[in-house]
C-alpha cells in the first residue's frame, strides 16, 4: 500500500482555504492534504453553515471530512481593541503544536501577516510554534510556504481574463508583512487547463461559500498561480550551542523574523516590531554558535529591525573556527535579507560573529545551505491565442453572476429587516 506524505493547510477561516491555495491544489495530488481552520464565527447558527460550506469547498478537490480541523476559535473584529491571542490566551499555539506533530506534515501552506486580526493572530501563532518544533526537533525540517489570503486574493487586483494569462498582480508597492520583497515571491503555477472562470475549480470552492457571497471576489482571486514566500526550515542555528554577549540569543533563531503584540492596527508600518529584535548592550557585540559535529554552509542571511525604513550600518566580522571569512557593512531595511554568500562551501565547528557598532538590531540570522528547491511539480505557463470571444463570454457570464448574487444579497437584508421589526 503506498502512503502519501501530508500537507497541511492553516488558514483563519473558512473560505480561506481557496483565498491561499485554491489555483494550485491540482499541483498536490501526490499529498494526503489536510486543511486547519483556526476561528469560527461566534453565532452557533452562523458557525454551522461555515462549517459545511468549507467542507463543501474542500470536497471540490476531493478533501474529505476526516481531513479538515475545526479549532473553533473565536472569530475577532479587526478593529481597535484587543485580540484573545495577545490578552495571553495561546491555547492556539497549543493546538497548532498537536496538529503539527501529529501530521508531520512535509509541505506547510499558512497564511501570513494579513491585516486582519485572526489573520495575523495566526501567522504569528503558526511562526511561534514552528520555531520550537525545529529547535526541539533537528530532524524535522517541513517545507513551509506562506502567504497572504487577502492582499494577494479576497482583495488582490481583480484581473483574471480567460485567455490572456495573467500571474497574481500586487497591488500595492509594499506588502503587509514589511519584510517580504515581491521580487522574492514564489510562484506556483496552476495546471489547470480551463479558461472560463466560473468552470474553475477556484470559482466552484468559492461558489460553496455562499454566506459569504465569496464569489463576488473570483476575478481576484482566480488566477493561474499562486503566490508565496519560502520560510526556510533549515536554519543550522536551531540545533548549535547559541550564546550572545547580552541580549536573548534565542530571538536570533525563533522563526520570526516579524513578531509585535499588536495585531490590531492596520498599518503595518505603524506597528512596534522591538518584540522580536535582538538589541545587544553595549559596543563589541557578538554572536557565538558551536557545533559537535562539523556542519556545511554557503550563506548567512541576516534580518534587521522591521521598524528600520533605510539601510543602515551594520560593521560585522565573520568568523569560522577561529578564521575571518568575510564582514557586512550594511544592513537593509525593514528586517529583509542582508545576505553574505561564500564563494565556497564552509565547514566549521564554531561560527562566531562580531559586532563593532552600537547599533545593532537583529531579527533573525539564518545560517544556510544551499538553494530552496520545491518538493512538488508545478505548472508551466503556455502560450494561449487570446481570444476576445471567449474572453467577452467568460466576462459576460461573470457579471451576470455578480449581479444575480448582489441581488440576492440585497433581498435578504431586506427580508430580516423586515422580519426583525415585526
């Protein structure tokens, strides 16, 4: 009998499952995949219908009940106020931990930063767990790929044209999580030949969501890939003797480059990312890791302060064993990739880094090696005649799908204000 390796989906709530990854589920049949819903809307009546809509949407891709986790936390507003997550109740951390055990999954689809609470509440949440898996676990090195479920998606550029391919469009210059360069991104392609949109099986997951009338959003949300950033799992730090000169060396190797207490506000560059940084006292700094056994590297890649909004000087000292093998004289901005690569491959026991300035705020320092390689197939873009008759009828039909569903809408905000004066 062969058994599949698992990949696990975690996502907020219900519809998300297709916001994320619902382009490039055809790409994954060689995965038993499993789909972690984290909050529920808090009308028992409402969390019904949720939950048989999202299984529903899951069966479009022939997942089936035994395969979707409820945690059922609350859903949240996002607005001013607070958030269970950060008032200290972190039985989600809890949760995630046994999920991920369990399954040990070896590819991990989460969503990221978004700007709504849940959202974030979860990437955060997600990020604090796998970080003590792999510092507990040295073994355990899954495949993570994160991503956004609204900016890139619910509401992402609507642009889907049947016959004119179009890759995931960002629509702003700056993404949520402010240490994500665009030009980083992950595409994965879809393999799915049909152009009309509503023949899409994005569109019909959506079509399941219909409390949420989701498909008013497909034309940004169907596309022909989906979009990601690889958060590395193999960062040689998690299993080495870390110490610092002050400071909480640990930050240095948790897996969050981003962490904040505040996941309320919105703008993400008006946010106190200082939770996550390591900040040394003092002049001559310095990181040191030791190893028992030798271990190989190519690359360092350092994570500065989020709260940082130009390059700064950095003046750090590479050492291995003993040896100077190189110095990083600036550091970018918005804790995004400072990056010293060797022409060679390094073998050391001892890797110590020193600082010569009293300016030094890490996030995170991820010692690598090698390039990030996806464990799975994806799509390949090809060349289709665009054809405006087509297009016009995939457009058409769509706008009378729009029109029909805001309509319906409209009609039943009538009809239960009706019924609640009576």
């Amino acid at each position: 009998m062969n058994i599949k390796n698992t990949a696990l989906i975690i996502v907020p709530h219900q519809d998300d499952e297709t916001n994320l990854v619902g382009n490039i589920m055809d790409v994954l049949t060689q995965y038993e995949v499993y789909v972690l819903y984290s909050s529920i809307d808090t009308n028992h009546r409402h969390a019904i219908v949720r939950k048989q809509e999202a299984t529903a949407a899951c069966a479009v891709w022939g997942i089936n009940r035994e395969h979707i986790i409820f945690l059922d936390y609350p859903d949240t507003a996002n607005k001013a106020g607070t958030h269970f997550y950060t008032n200290g109740d972190k039985r989600i951390e809890e949760s995630i931990e046994k999920t991920i055990l369990s399954l040990k999954p070896v590819v991990v689809f989460a969503t990221d930063f978004d700007f709504h609470s849940d959202h974030r509440m979860l990437s955060l949440a997600f990020d604090h767990v796998m970080g003590k898996i792999l510092k507990e676990d040295h073994k355990y090195k899954p495949f993570v790929l994160k991503g956004f479920c609204y900016e890139t998606a619910y509401y992402g550029v609507e642009d889907y044209v049947a016959t004119d391919i179009n890759l995931t469009t960002q629509k702003q210059s700056l993404l949520s999580n402010v240490s994500y360069e665009w030009d980083k991104r992950v595409s994965i392609k879809t393999l799915e030949k049909k152009r009309i949109i509503w023949k899409r099986k994005a569109y019909k997951a959506l079509a399941c969501h219909k409390s949420q009338y989701a498909v008013l959003h497909a034309k940004s949300i169907v596309n022909d890939d989906n979009v990601f950033w690889n958060r590395r799992t193999d960062n040689l730090l998690c299993n080495s003797q870390l110490t610092a000169s002050s400071g909480d060396a640990e930050k240095l190797r948790d897996f969050l480059i981003l962490d904040t207490s505040n996941i309320i506000e919105k703008n993400p560059y008006l946010i106190s990312y200082s939770r996550g940084t390591w900040a040394p006292d003092g002049n001559n700094a310095w990181v040191k890791a030791k190893w028992e056994k030798s271990v190989k590297f190519d690359r360092i890649i350092f994570h500065g302060s989020l709260n940082t909004i130009e390059i700064r000087p950095i003046n750090l000292t590479i050492y291995v064993d003993g040896n100077v093998i190189g110095s990083v004289d600036k550091i970018n901005p918005y804790g995004r990739d400072t990056i010293f690569k060797s022409d060679i491959i390094i073998e050391c026991k001892e890797l110590k880094i020193v600082f010569s300035c009293d300016n030094v705020e890490l996030s995170e320092i991820e010692v690598l090696y090698g390039d990030m390689q996806l464990p799975f197939d994806t799509g390949r873009i090809k060349e289709i005649k665009r054809n405006k008759l087509v297009d016009t009828y995939s457009e058409f039909g769509f706008q009378a799908i729009v029109f029909t569903t805001r309509l319906t809408r409209k009609v039943k905000k009538l009809v239960a204000k009706v019924l609640h004066r009576t």
